[in-house]
C-alpha cells in the first residue's frame, strides 16, 4: 500500500484498514508457524502497511490536536 493511498482514506477506513491488516497479519504468522509460507516477505510487508497506516492516524490527531489549540 502507498502512501498516496493511505492519505486519500478516511478516518474510519484507516482504523477498518488497521482491523483487517492486523487480523491479516496474525493468520500470516499462524500460517508459517504450522507450515512455512511460500513467501514470508508478506509478513513483513503487511507490518510495515500497518505502520504506515498508524503513523497516518497519529499524523491526523496531532493536526486536529494543533486546531484545536489555534
């Protein structure tokens, strides 16, 4: 996921976003625990989509934060 995709979602798509790439991250890792998966880079990947959506939502309640305080 880019960063121009991440900026054009809403806020709550960014926390359904979230949700869904955290659950998707635990089955990741479950699946290549049990067995290896056919590619593990997935798995980092879709931690650094999350990060990157977290990092959105924090970069969103800091502005909203300054506005508030002008």
């Amino acid at each position: 996921m880019k960063n121009s995709e991440i900026t054009g979602l809403s806020k709550e798509e960014l926390v359904a976003r979230i949700a869904e790439e955290t659950e998707n991250l635990v089955k990741l890792k479950f699946a290549h625990t049990i067995s290896a998966i056919e590619n593990p880079t997935r798995i980092k990947k879709v931690r650094k989509d999350i990060a990157r959506l977290n990092t959105e939502v924090t970069k969103r309640k800091l502005a909203e934060s300054a506005t508030e305080t002008k």
